[in-house]
C-alpha cells in the first residue's frame, strides 16, 4: 500500500518508545518530517526527541494536545457507528 504525503503532512508514532520507533523517529526528524506526537500504553507525558508521547491515540487527538493533524480533525467530526449496528 502506497501513501501519498505532502510537506505539511504530520503524523503521529505508534510505540515511539519502543527500538525501532525510536530509530525511526529520529530519522524522521533529521529528514525533516512533522511527527506531533506519539504512542505507547502507559508511558504518556514523556518525550521522546522533543515530541510529546501519550498513552493513547485517543488522548493525543485531545484539545489539549500539541496533535492538530487531518487526523484530529477527522475523529472529531465524524459521525462513529457501533460495530453492531454496522
């Protein structure tokens, strides 16, 4: 699967505290890319390379995180459906 990125593209890093994450996140950085935040349970509000880690995708997507990706945007206006009703 190919995904199309633009230079305003930001992103966030599921398990950013884990070692390939953390490898990844660096390069990503030294390249350039705009990662606002990243994930791993039970290790929020720490940082890692200056960007904010929250325990859950969820609670980066809040207000009152640095996140403001389409991403955000998105979650917060669309209409979600239980599973069951699906």
């Amino acid at each position: 699967m190919a995904v199309i990125v633009h230079e305003d593209f930001q992103f966030i890093v599921q398990g950013i505290t884990g070692r390939e994450a953390l490898n990844f996140t660096r390069e990503c950085l030294q390249y350039g890319s705009k990662i606002i935040g990243g994930v791993t349970p039970g290790k929020g509000g720490r940082e890692v390379y200056g960007v904010p880690v929250y325990d859950t995708v969820k609670g980066s997507m809040e207000p009152s995180s640095r996140c403001h990706s389409p991403l955000r945007r998105m979650l917060h206006t669309k209409q979600s459906t239980p599973a069951s009703k699906r």
